[in-house]
C-alpha cells in the first residue's frame, strides 16, 4: 500500500502509543452522555453515537488484525456486515439509515467489542518486529485518522440528537466566550499563476489529497476572515430566502419544499434569533461566523453579496501561506468563535478552525489520482460525484487532523455538519 505515515501520529517507535491515545481520546468524548444518549439517530444523515464507537472499532478489526500474523479471535461474525459502513467489496453493510432501529448489540456490548479490539491491537503492535511494524504502520495511519474524522462526526451527529430533544440538553459547557468588535483587516491578494496544489510525499495524506499537480490561478483576493452571524442576518433581513434569483436552481426547490428561513438550529424568538449549541440555547453571536449552512446558501449569500466562493485551489493556494493554528476540538469550545481581537497579524483569519469553509469546487479526483489499495480504495474515490468540497476544518475538527492540502465533501444540501463560507472576487 502506497502509504506514507502520518508525522504527527505515528511515527514507528511510538505507534501503540499514537494507537491508545486517539482512541483514548474518543472515549472521552462520550463520557458525558447517558446510556440513552447513545443509541438515537435523527435523520438518515445521524448515526448513532454507539455505532460510530462500534465502526471505527471494526475499521482496525478489518484492516489491521484480519490481516496480521497474530492469531486473533473475531468478537462477533455478525458484526462485519453490522458495523461496516460502505465496503461494498467487504459483504453487505447494514444499511445506514436502519442503524437506529439496532436495540442489539447493546451499548455494553459495543464497549466489550471495543475493548477487545484494543487488547488485540495493544498485543499486536507489542509483538510485531519493527520491520512487521513498518509493513502494518500505513494502515494503522489511515486507520487512526479515520478515527478521528469519526471523533467529528460523533460531535456533529450527537448536536442534532440534542437539538431534535424538546429539552435541548448540554453536551459540554462551552469554554470560550466572544467579546469584542471584528477587527478590520484587509483582504488577501495573490497574484496566480502556475501553483502547486496537493500533498506532498512524507507526510500522511488520504489518497484524495494526491497526487500534487500544477493548476493555473487568474489573480483573486479571498476575505479577510469567514461571513459572520450578523452579516448573513443582513442577508435575511433582505430577503434572502425569498429572492428566487439569488439561488441555484435546486437549492432554491429546496428552501421552497423544506421552507428554510435560517441557518440549522436557528430559532426565531420575542429577543431575536437563538440557537442551538453543543452547550445548549443560547442567543446567536452576530460576530461569530455563521455555521450549519448549506452548499446553496453559501452560494446565494455570495451571489447576494456581488461576489463568489473561492475554489478549493484558490483557497489551498491561500492557505499554505498561514499556519495551522484556530479553534479546534482540543480547545473545547464545541463552537466557532469570532476573529479575536490580536488576529491582527497578516494574512488571514481563522482560514483553519471554527468552520468548515464551502468552496465553488465540485469533489472529483485529481490528474493521476490512484486510490488505496484493496478494500481501501472505497474510502474515497467511489463519492467523487454530486458532492462540494469544504476545506479548513472546524471546531470539532482535531487539531493534528488537519493541513492546507485536506478536502472535505459534502453534498450541496447538507447542513448539520460546522460549515461556514469566506468570500472571493
């Protein structure tokens, strides 16, 4: 397999440490909900928070211990085609929107699996030679960014369990408030031309970040920082969902049909606009920018605005010039935050963090593009069709997740994950 490791995560002479403290980490994640919490999913989109511990538990179980020279004793027969999630090539996945309908196995019982995973990778990776370790150590990255990429939706999945309950519950209290004014920054010009775009060898990447290639940029400017809350309220306010010729075709049936007025978890109340938040209902922060918006929102406020989205290339480009520095889910705030008041550095800001930004680039693969090999290769190439491309990361994104080169995608009507938007001209 044509793998590189990941620096970050995993490199050879820590690889069970990498392994324990990533799944450390998403137990943790769930420590403070209730058994109850678990086993709900909202919408065929949601999956229950059992089923994404219980997956990413066969993710290693399938490409790792089915395939190494330690002896090891399946959990469950009948969990392979339960827990996984899309390998067609691998049997027949129980299919994603019937995963709320699994009373059995019980959440104890998806704890146990897990557990007895972890013992096995544990053991693994204790016996394993460096050389045996050097062989299994690619799919172990992709295995633990997979992982984490599960860590996010978990959060994004368990927010719209919690909004769809009359109770609105808390997940976390939130560890940062905004304060302040928008600090005034200018925008970022580039000047184009023939620039590279993609991962570069050395590092880990998914095979959809690959292979770096040469695009031509016209000259553009990208937007100091993401839309906020306040400014697409402008945008409401002046009828935004209601001006057929502000919308792409499609988007414009749906608002129409689904009678959007807002942004996801967006309430109308007698003090003005609420929402809902991993912390619970709270009064939306004109500064921070705006979240839960879809692919066709994002365009009409741009259209709205006389301007565009940028293209994922226009957008690397830009990116590789900032580090990777915002508010992730280490950081604990389950929320975008507003530029902060010392964000007066140049270049831009919050270009990685908060929100997962929309780009005008539809999801397709790259000249040259060869995916994983074997039952891998599903990972990624086979949603290359009908699907936006979103780049940055996000609050719940984490940290050592993310680099310039990462695309995210998502189909153009989706909205419960943190997407935002910047401008373009």
């Amino acid at each position: 397999m044509t793998l590189a490791l990941i620096d970050s995560l995993t490199p050879i002479e820590d690889l069970q440490g990498a392994f324990q403290r990533v799944r450390s980490f998403t137990d943790s994640l769930v420590e403070t909900l209730e058994t109850e919490d678990l086993v709900i999913q909202t919408m065929p989109d949601v999956s229950p928070t059992k089923w994404h511990l219980a997956h990413t538990s066969w993710f290693f179980e399938t490409f790792v211990l089915a395939h190494s020279s330690v002896r090891y004793s399946v959990f469950d027969e009948h969990y392979h085609d339960l827990f996984n999630s899309y390998y067609d090539t691998l049997g027949a996945p129980f299919p994603r929107a019937e995963r709320g309908q699994l009373s059995r196995p019980t959440v104890d019982d998806v704890r146990a699996y897990r557990s007895h995973v972890d013992e096995a990778m544990v053991e693994l990776l204790e016996r394993q030679s460096s050389e045996q370790l050097a062989g299994l150590a690619p799919v172990i990255s992709v295995g633990l960014n997979h992982e984490q990429q599960h860590q996010e939706l978990l959060l994004m999945d368990i927010k719209h369990v919690f909004a769809r309950n009359p109770l609105r519950p808390v997940y976390r209290n939130r560890g940062t408030t905004n304060s302040g004014a928008l600090p005034p920054k200018k925008w970022g010009s580039y000047e184009g031309g023939l620039v590279e775009i993609g991962s570069r060898s050395g590092a880990f990447s998914f095979d959809n970040e690959r292979p770096r290639h040469k695009v031509f940029l016209e000259p553009f400017e990208l937007a100091p920082r993401p839309v906020t809350s306040g400014e697409y309220q402008e945008f409401m306010r002046d009828g935004g969902y209601e001006r057929p010729e502000l919308w792409l075709a499609e988007g414009w049936a749906l608002v129409q049909s689904a009678r959007w007025r807002a942004p996801l978890y967006w309430e109308l109340a007698d003090s003005g606009w609420r929402m809902m938040t991993l912390s619970g209902m709270r009064d939306v922060d004109p500064l921070e920018p705006v979240c839960h918006v879809s692919y066709f929102e994002a365009d009409a406020y741009a259209t709205w605005s006389g301007l565009r989205l940028p293209t994922e290339e226009e957008w690397e480009h830009a990116a590789t010039m900032s580090p990777v520095r915002g508010n992730f889910l280490e950081d604990g705030n389950f929320h975008p935050l507003a530029s902060p008041p010392q964000a007066q550095r140049a270049g831009l800001d919050q270009q990685f963090g908060d929100v997962w930004e929309w780009t005008a680039s539809p999801y397709k693969s790259y000249p040259g593009y060869v995916p994983f090999d074997g039952g891998l290769g599903e990972y990624n190439g086979k949603f290359m069709v009908n699907q936006m491309v979103l780049r940055g990361g996000c609050c719940v994104t984490p940290r050592e997740h993310v680099r310039p080169t990462y695309r995210n995608f998502y189909f153009p009507h989706q909205r419960w994950m943190f997407a935002g938007l910047r401008l373009a001209r």
